[in-house]
C-alpha cells in the first residue's frame, strides 16, 4: 500500500543541515497496525508526515498505492490526504468554540459534501467513538480521553484508508489511552490501516508490527 525507497530528509537549522533520515525504506501493507518507536528526537513525527503527504523527502522514492508522490505538487498531495488519508494529533486539534459534530463535520465542509449527509455521516462516526450523546458539546465540556475521540471521529469522517496518529495517548492518562487503543483495533478490524508513532510499550502492544527508528535509521522493523 506504502513503500518508502532509500529516503533521506534533512532541515536546514541556523548555518547547518541537520540530517533527520538516513536511508529509510519501509513497506505498508494494508490493513496492517504498525506502532513507530524510537528516542525523542529520532526522526519519528518526520518519518509519519512524510508518510501523511504532509510533509516531502528530499531523495529517494514514496510509492502511494504504487505510485510515486516524489514530483507531487502541494495540491496533489492535498487531494491524496483529503481522500486517502486521516490524521490523530497527541493535541487533538479540536476548534475550540464549535461542537463535537461540527468539529467532525469541518473536513466534509472542504471536501464540499452537502449539510444533510454532512450531519448524518458526522453522527455515525460519532456513533463508532462511543459519543453520539456527546454531539453538542464544545470540546472544553469534555474530557481528553473524548476529545482524542471526538479528533478520530474526524479523522474517519471522509472514510480514509489510512490512519496516521502521532502520539496518540501522549496527552491522556492509561484508562483513556487504552480505551483510544480499542478504537484503533477495532478500525483495523473494519479494514483500516493503521501507522501509529508512540513510545509507550503498552500502546504499541496494540499494534502488530513495531518499526524502531533510532538516529534517523530504522532498526528492526
Ligand atoms: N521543521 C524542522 N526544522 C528543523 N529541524 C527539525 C524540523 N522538524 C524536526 N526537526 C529536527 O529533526 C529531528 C527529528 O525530529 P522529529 O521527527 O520531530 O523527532 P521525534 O518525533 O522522533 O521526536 C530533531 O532533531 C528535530 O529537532
Ligand atoms: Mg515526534
């Protein structure tokens, strides 16, 4: 489904490069949950935006269901994230002053989806995270463990094949990370394919497959 060929990434940080990635090649099948493991500051967070087409290598090749998105442009990446891709951040990124519902509603609105469907199909995912009766509340009248669920509520709402969660459960406390995890499992049970950055054993349990990043380079994986 994904497959990363001999990618290198660096940033520019005052006068110097910084190398981020060395030579990273990875494959993704779908349907798999994959946890992404390493130090802090091994490359992770830049490994899964460039995986998330948020963010481009600077050599190498990223095949996207088989084709590269090395010569992609910022909109054809765009139109690959709306259509292809949901994200979970460890900060949620709910809007503050707007319900659970339009939150989910907000990436129909840019896909230009009609108000009805809009409502109906933000109910359902609603309904998949467990907070149909949660529907109107702003996200300061719910608790973090809701919120991340109100964000994967969101980030299914366009029926993405791929999750992409960096951190997760980083915010949360243990009983709302595992209950984020069980919606993971279960949407990989649905079909979902799942590529999760944390650096918590216990939630990488969940996954099946642990990628360890250390230093810009992958270990085992
Ligand atoms: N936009 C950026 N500009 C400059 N340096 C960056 C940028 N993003 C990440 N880095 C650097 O790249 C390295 C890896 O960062 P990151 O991928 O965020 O690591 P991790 O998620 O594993 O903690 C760090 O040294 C970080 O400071
Ligand atoms: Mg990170």
């Amino acid at each position: 489904m994904i497959q990363l060929c001999n990618v290198f990434k660096s940033y520019q940080r005052g006068n110097s490069r910084v190398n981020v990635l060395h030579d990273v090649s990875l494959g993704i099948e779908s349907g798999e949950f994959v946890a992404i493991m390493g130090p802090s500051g091994s490359g992770k967070s830049t490994l899964l935006n460039i995986l998330g087409c948020l963010d481009t290598a600077d050599s190498g090749d990223y095949l996207f269901n088989g084709e590269s998105v090395m010569m992609a442009n910022e909109d054809e990446l765009a139109t690959i994230r709306n259509r292809s891709l949901g994200f979970v951040f460890q900060s949620f990124n709910l809007i503050p002053r707007i319900d659970a519902k339009r939150n989910v509603e907000l990436p129909m609105v840019y896909a230009g989806v009609n108000q009805e469907v809009r409502n109906n199909r933000a109910l359902a995912a609603l309904k998949i995270v467990g907070l149909e009766d949660r529907a109107h509340h702003i996200p300061a009248h719910l608790s973090g463990g809701q919120q991340q669920r109100v964000a994967i509520a969101r980030a299914i709402v366009n029926d993405p094949d791929i999750i992409i969660a960096d951190e997760p459960t980083g915010a949360l406390d243990s009983k709302s990370s595992h209950e984020i995890m069980k919606i993971f499992q279960q949407l990989q049970a649905a079909g979902k394919t799942i590529v999760m950055v944390t650096h918590e054993n216990e939630i990488a349990k969940y996954a099946q497959r642990i990628i360890n990043v250390d230093d810009g380079k992958i270990r085992t994986s």
